[in-house]
C-alpha cells in the first residue's frame, strides 16, 4: 500500500497543511476587502490597485479549493466521484496558473508606472485601463494555462489498490503516469511556459532595479548626502513587487525540486507534505507583503486590534 495513501494518520501534518491555509485565507480577506474599498472610493486608483485585488481575489479562492482537497487527502471519508475528483484538480490548477499570470502581469504594469516620462513605456500609462488589465490578463492566463488541459484526459478516480501506472494526488484522484513520447513533449511545453513568465518577470524586474539605482543616485547628488529622503508609494510599491517576485521565483525552485524529489522517493509521505506547504506558500504569503507597504491597512488593523483590547 503507498504512504501517501494514509496521510489521514499524520495529525501534525493535517493541522499545518490547514494552519497554513487559514493565515492565507485571512490575509487575502484583509487584501481583498482593502482594495475593494479602495477601488470603489472616490480617489483614483493606481494602475497595479486592480491587479493587486485581482490577484488577492485569485489566491483566496484558490486557498478555499486547496482546504477542500486537504480535506479528501486528510480526512478519512467516502471520497469524490469521478465528475468532483476532475473539477476540483482542474479549478485548483487554473486558478495557480491565474495566480503566476497576475504576478507576471504586476511586474509589468509596476515597471510601467515607474517609468519616467520620456520613456517608450511611458505612453502605456495613460492607454492602459481596467479594461486592458483584465483582457490581458485572461489572455496570457489562457495560453498558460492550455498546456494543462491533459488533466481532463489523464486524471483518473484513484482505485482501490495500488498501481505503479498512477501518481497519487488525493484518496479521490490520481493522474496516470505519461508515456515517453507524451512524457518528454509535455516537459517541453512546460519548461518553455515557465521560461517565457520567468522571462518577463525578469525582464520587468530588472528594468525596475535600474530605475530604483538612477532615482537613488539622483536622490543622493541634489541632497549631497547618503542619506535620500522617504521613499514615494511607487518606489516602495516596487520594492515589494521585487520581493515578491524574488518569492515566487524562490517557491517555483522550490517546488520543481520536491516534484523532482516525489518521483524519486514516490512513497515518501514527508515529500508530499512539503510539496504541499510549497504549493501553498507564495499565496500564503504575498498577502502580507503588500499589508506591510499599506500604511492605511496598518492603521486599520491597529485600530481594530486597540479596540478589541479594550474591549
């Protein structure tokens, strides 16, 4: 019998699988509704304002899937039928694919909004819209996501008995292993979709440091001293999406190397558990990122929090 099979058994694991996923689902809330007060104010938004709720919106919704198949992996019940089994890896697989591509996107707009005046990306600050936002958005989601369509052929309601033919992914659900041709043109179509975002997010992030440097120097020559002044709100809004860019990259390695290790060690259930904090942790995490640049979220939440104390 494979040990992935009796997960239901770890409690520890169980509770920080879902520990994870409420302080995500928490921090997203908070993102979330900010960004809707935000956007339905009076002030004008941002142009990174809408991605950056969009994409609070993306992993809330992604940590919900997530706590319903920590709950097949986990709890021991009757399982899903095929139709569930199918819908709910899918779902969670969009909605990742949705999360790298708003991330890609972020960097971009942010380097445009950075930019100065008499640059070539200058001009995209006054055509970009909303609108623009999401069509592009859901275009480059679209062509990322499509080379995930094989799970609609090859996953499969986990039997009862142990198969060397399927990969576990939950009690319910099981994904049958390629065969070689399959297995080696899929792995060309996913490292070129992971160099093609990562390039971007590169190419962004790069342009951004650059910018950073020359405002840095500029900042240092006219106050002819090394100490430069309060950065502005795009400036610290760039060095979180820099830090945040630097994370997901850090939990794409991450991940690369434990679904590499999964296929060495297949039965190895401490393997899977950290797959799975892996797999979670970019949307856990980048939430509190973007808090910690908010000073409005902070005054909130201290607010609140000075209110419950005396209460």
């Amino acid at each position: 019998m494979n040990q992935n099979r009796n997960l239901y058994i770890y409690t520890n694991f169980r509770n920080t699988v879902f520990s994870e996923i409420i302080i995500g689902i928490s921090g997203n809330s908070v993102l979330l509704l900010f960004h809707i007060l935000t956007l339905s104010s009076e002030h004008k938004p941002r142009l990174t304002d809408l991605p950056i709720g969009f994409l609070a919106l993306i992993h809330l919704l992604m940590l919900l899937i997530a706590s319903i198949i920590a709950t097949d992996i986990f709890m021991f019940h009757q399982g899903w039928d095929y139709i569930t089994c199918k819908s709910l890896i899918v779902l969670y697989r969009f909605l990742r694919g949705l999360s790298v591509c708003a991330t890609c996107l972020l960097s971009v707009l942010q380097a445009i909004t950075l930019s100065p005046r008499n640059s070539c990306l200058a001009k995209f600050k006054r055509k970009l819209s909303p609108c623009h936002n999401l069509w592009s958005l859901f275009a480059l989601c679209s062509v990322y996501s499509s080379i995930s369509t094989y799970l609609f052929i090859y996953m499969v309601k986990t039997p009862n008995v142990t198969s060397e033919h399927l990969l576990y992914i939950t009690e319910s659900c099981s994904l049958v292993h390629f065969s070689f041709p399959m297995k080696y043109i899929m792995s060309t179509l996913f490292i070129f979709r992971e160099v093609f975002v990562m390039g971007i997010m590169v190419l962004s992030s790069g342009y951004m440091l650059i910018l950073l440097y020359r405002h840095k120097k500029q900042v240092q020559h006219l106050h002819i001293t090394s100490f430069s002044p309060k950065a502005s709100p795009e400036q610290r809004a760039s060095r979180t999406i820099l830090l945040l860019l630097c994370l997901f990259v850090l939990m794409c390695i991450l991940d690369r190397i434990m679904i590499f290790s999964r296929h060495m060690f297949k039965d190895d259930p401490i393997i899977y558990f950290i797959l799975m904090l892996v797999g979670h942790g970019y949307a856990t995490v980048s939430p509190f990122a973007f808090i910690s640049t908010e000073k409005d979220i902070i005054g909130l939440l201290w607010s609140m929090f000075e209110r419950t104390v005396c209460i």
